[in-house]
C-alpha cells in the first residue's frame, strides 16, 4: 500500500510506477447571488502546499485560483432563455513552480495551466 496524497509521487511506489501528485487537501467554495432573473456565482478553489519527492524536504506552494460567472434568466417569446458571462482564474493566478530536477515547471494533471480565460454562454430551454 503506497500513501500518495501530499506529494509530487515521483519516486515509483512500492509495486509499481509512479502515482498522480495530489494534494493533502483540496477545498472548493462558491458564493451565490440572486437577484431579479440574474445570478451571480463566485467560486474558489484552494489546492494545499504539497512534498516534491525528487527533492526531499522542498515543498511546492499552494494555489487559490478564483471563478466568476453571472448568468441572467428571461422569457423570449415564450420559451425560457439564458445568457451569461464568466471568467476561470479571473485573477491569472499562477500555478507553483516545480523545481529542478522536476520533469517540467509545474504540473498539469493537478493544475489547471491555461491561465486566465473569459467566455459567454447563451441558452434557450423549448
């Protein structure tokens, strides 16, 4: 039985190859507001500090990416319609730097590395 849960687990694990990094802790929170047809959504996500196993007793930082989305709700000739506006990572928090003598700079099956992205969304409910 291999413990992974707050390290990079690059080292193999006992009986077989490397496991995914994860972090001890992973806490997603949302904040809503509703108000006159409209909806207001705040959400963050908070990743723990985690062990790099390559380099015992170096830890990479945590990350609190922050998301915002607003959708307001109407009637369009008679059916129910949406539309809506939003950003991922509204704040481009950066993801923790991975040291040498890591693969690459950070790690991307735990983070999401595409930075900041804005999009809109609409909807018609028949």
């Amino acid at each position: 039985m291999y413990h992974g849960a707050g390290s990079t687990n690059d080292a193999l694990a006992s009986g077989g190859g490397p496991v995914q990094p994860s972090t001890k802790w992973r806490i997603n929170g949302r904040v809503t507001w509703t108000y006159a047809g409209g909806t207001l959504n705040i959400l963050g996500h908070y990743y723990a500090p985690i062990d790099f196993s390559l380099k015992p007793g170096t830890k990479i930082g945590s990350w609190f990416p922050i998301d915002i989305n607003y959708t307001y709700n109407f009637d369009l000739a008679g059916t129910k319609a949406q539309l809506g506006v939003g950003a991922q990572n509204v704040f481009a928090a950066k993801e923790p730097y991975v040291p040498v003598p890591g693969f690459q700079p950070f790690l991307p099956s735990l983070y999401d590395t595409r930075g900041r992205s804005v999009y809109v969304k609409a909807g018609v409910t028949f």
